[in-house]
C-alpha cells in the first residue's frame, strides 16, 4: 500500500533498490541508492524484507552451480 504521509503530502517518484538473489534463491543484501523521500526508501526496503520470507527465486547459474546475482531496479511511486 502507498505509504499514507507520502500521498497526504503527495510525494511520488521512483526509487532505486539494489538488492542480492543469494546462491539459495533467498534475497539478500537490499540498499536503497536513489529516493525522493525517505518515507518512500522505508516502504520499499520494508516490502524487500517481505520478499526475504516469503519469496524464492531460481538463483543465477555459472558452470551450472548456483551464483550470487545483483540486481538494480527502479520501484515507481504515483498518485492519481
């Protein structure tokens, strides 16, 4: 859900999350490189940690063994 300050203050925008998909699927590291708002930030590191519990990716594959993988990726905030 929009965070509820952000939209009474109608702060929107994209943030930028780097984040791990760990050698087990799991994901890891997570760090917020580029936000309007740190309202914004705490929401997508908040639903990041969720994925930690409840999500398991296909992990990155070298020489067929499982491989760490980084991944950055915009997460768009917008009011209507």
């Amino acid at each position: 859900a929009y965070p509820a300050i952000a939209r009474e203050n109608g702060i929107q925008g994209n943030v930028i999350v780097k984040f791990v998909i760990e050698k087990s699927g799991k994901v890891g590291a997570v760090e917020v490189l580029r936000s309007p708002s740190d309202i914004l930030s705490k929401e997508t590191v908040r639903v990041m940690e969720k994925l930690k519990q409840e999500v398991t990716f296909i992990p990155g594959m070298q020489r067929k063994r499982p491989v760490r993988v980084q991944f950055t990726m915009p997460v768009k905030y917008h009011l209507n």
